[in-house]
C-alpha cells in the first residue's frame, strides 16, 4: 500500500500525532515517554509561546488508514531575522523502519516549507533549536535526559539514504562527581581565585527572584551565543513560558548567578535534576498515581542536566565558568545527584570541549542535524 500524507487538523488527529512515538518506542528502548498532556499544551497555539514569532503545521503518514510516521514543519521569524536567511525547519520526526514513509514525509514537509518561500529545510528540531534538537547518532542504550531526543539506529541511516546532509553534530558530555580527581588543577586555582582577586561571587537563585533572573539570563546568552549555530534570541514571551516550565523542575541548589560586588549578572548556571527519572515512572499519564511520584521526585531523581552555562564575553578570563562548574561538583557531594550531562556542545566548539574534557568529562551520546536544499 503507498503511504498518504495529511494535515493534523483536529484533536483526534493530534492524539495520534503524540500517541505514535509510545508505540514505536515504548516497549525494550531507553526512550522515556512524555506526558501527554504536557506534549497537547506544547503543540498549542494557545499556550506555546514559539507560535508568537512563527508558524507550523504538523503532518501524519497513514498506509492503509494506519499511522507510519510524523512530522513537522515550521518558519521562526525570530530565527530567520537573526540570521537573515530563509531556513525552514521540520522537527518531531517519527517514522516506521520504512525508506518510502519517511521520504513522504520529508516531501510533505518541503511541499509546506516551499510554499512559504523558504530556501532550505533544517533539522529536526521541536521547534526550535532550544528544544528537542537532532537525531541520535551515538548513545542508543542510553536513556535520554530531560529534552534530550531519543532514536533508533535506524532513524539516522534512513535519513542519510534519503539524501539528507550533516549540517552539524551535537555532543553531551557525562560528568560524575567521582572525576574528581580528573579534574585539571587549574580548574580549581580558577574557581577559588574568583571572588578573592576578581570580586565575583557566586549565589543561588530563588523561586520569587526566578523571572527576574531570567531578564539577567537572556542578556548574557543573547550577547554570549549570538554567533552560534542554531542561535535563537529569547524576547519576553519566550522568557514567560520559560519561566512556567522551570519552575515545575526548579531546584535552588541547581541554579547559580554569578554576580559583581556591584550586583552585575556576569554567568549564569541552570542545571536542571533530571526529570525523565520520574517521567519514566509516570509512563505520560499524571492519573490515576502518576503525581506521587512527581511529588517524590527528590528521593528518584540522582542525576541532572546543565541545560545552559554561560559567561558573558567580557569576564570570560576571569574563572566564572570554572567556578560555576566546581560549584556543580560541591553541590554534588552535598546531594543524592551523583552525575550528569552537560551540553548539547557543537562540534566545532573547540574551547568549550576542551573544557568539558579538562574537568574529566567523556562523549556520551553525539546527534546530528541534517539539511536539505529546497
């Protein structure tokens, strides 16, 4: 039977949309499922705040009236003025062990693109580059951390058969605290000089001060990563949803600001204690137990994710980074949350992998974002 493409138009259409990837994947893989309805609320309109600076429209393959594969494709204003291109992007790729389904859907997704005037198809990413970005390419038998994708080894085969190109490859870095002694001694001269010969000290933020960190935040990485690959500037309503999604994972110890004497932002760190842990308990229901294990969630969860660490252009000779990295190791020891992954870091990254390498880090797990020309 030949594979037919079409819109998700309705709410039924939606739940197969999210309801696929828990029959792919949901028995014998690391993948850890999502909630439910937390996937409905992000692939709303009406309540994410991407759809302020761009549109989507997501796609089902059905062969013989049967889903076979997803996918999406969408246009971020915000994305496409910074780099003054006109990139489309797909993203929430899932598709059966089939060649023919997954290049109707990649058809589909260009057809969409096209139409809008977009020269180039990046990705995938869910929807932008700050969310679920790549597919896995090394690290399958290891469970993914919190908005970390995880695919078979077969996603990334079919894609290249299918003529996508590397456009570039991402790394995690594991960290454990039992490196410690891996760690360069420069690393810790760096950090224990920070305050004393610099006058930068390093605090935690607060539930109350949360937002208001989060202005502090968006300077530093607008400024820090401005040039990067994949770069997407946050502008306020970016920042609010954000600050709804952090507090659900929000954990003092975890996020750090390092400040001047004069209250100066100069690095931030928000390091977020691995929720795929319990995600993987409550199996993307909430009802009917699901929430007890949420509420339990410190006595589960043992390691953690450095979601961003950055340090502003200007102080970057002076340690912050080292300090907030020893800092992570310190809080470690003082906590159940043993180990951890820092990234994702590109590949061309050279001085932040050499970092990561420095304080006794490995590649655990490498995806790859594709492109194709439209």
């Amino acid at each position: 039977m030949s594979v037919e493409v079409r819109p998700v138009r309705s709410l039924a259409d939606r739940r197969q949309f999210i309801d696929l990837p828990f029959r792919l994947h949901g028995t014998g893989t690391p993948w850890i499922p999502p909630l439910r309805i937390e996937r409905h609320l992000f692939l709303s309109p009406r309540f994410n705040a991407f759809f302020k600076h761009g549109e989507a429209q997501l796609f089902l393959a059905e062969r013989d009236g049967r889903v076979v594969g997803r996918v999406s494709a969408q246009v971020d204003r915000n994305f496409n003025d910074h780099h003054q291109n006109d990139w489309g992007m797909f993203g929430f790729l899932e598709f059966e062990e089939d060649p023919a389904v997954l290049e109707a859907l990649l058809s589909a997704a260009e057809g969409w693109l096209r139409e809008r005037g977009r020269d180039r198809m990046v990705g995938p990413m869910d929807f932008t580059p700050n969310d679920e970005l790549g597919v896995l390419i090394e690290g399958f038998d290891i469970e993914p951390l919190v908005r970390q994708p995880w695919q078979p080894p077969y996603y990334h085969v079919l894609c290249e058969q299918a003529g996508l190109v590397k456009e570039v490859d991402l790394f995690m870095w594991e960290m454990k605290i039992g490196n410690r002694e891996k760690i360069l001694p420069i690393i810790w001269n760096l950090a224990d000089d920070l305050e004393p010969k610099h006058g930068i000290r390093i605090r935690r933020m607060t539930r109350r001060g949360l937002r208001r960190d989060l202005d502090a935040f968006a300077e530093l990485y607008n400024e820090a990563w401005a040039r990067n690959w994949g770069f997407v500037p946050y502008g306020k309503e970016d920042l609010d949803a954000y600050a709804q999604e952090l507090h659900l994972v929000f954990d003092r110890d975890w996020f750090m600001v390092a400040e001047t004497a004069e209250g100066e932002t100069v690095g931030i760190a928000m390091t977020i204690p691995d929720i795929n842990q319990v995600l993987a308990r409550i199996k993307g229901r909430l009802l009917p137990l699901g929430w007890l294990h949420y509420l339990r969630r410190k006595r589960i969860i043992d390691r953690c994710r450095i979601g961003f660490l950055g340090v502003k252009p200007a102080y970057q000779h002076t340690g912050v980074a080292a300090g907030l990295y020893i800092e992570h190791f310190r809080q470690s020891e003082r906590s159940p949350i043993k180990w951890g992954e820092g990234g994702w870091v590109l590949e061309h990254n050279k001085g932040l992998n050499r970092g990561m390498e420095a304080l006794g880090g490995r590649i655990d797990k490498k995806y790859r974002v594709y492109a194709r020309e439209l």
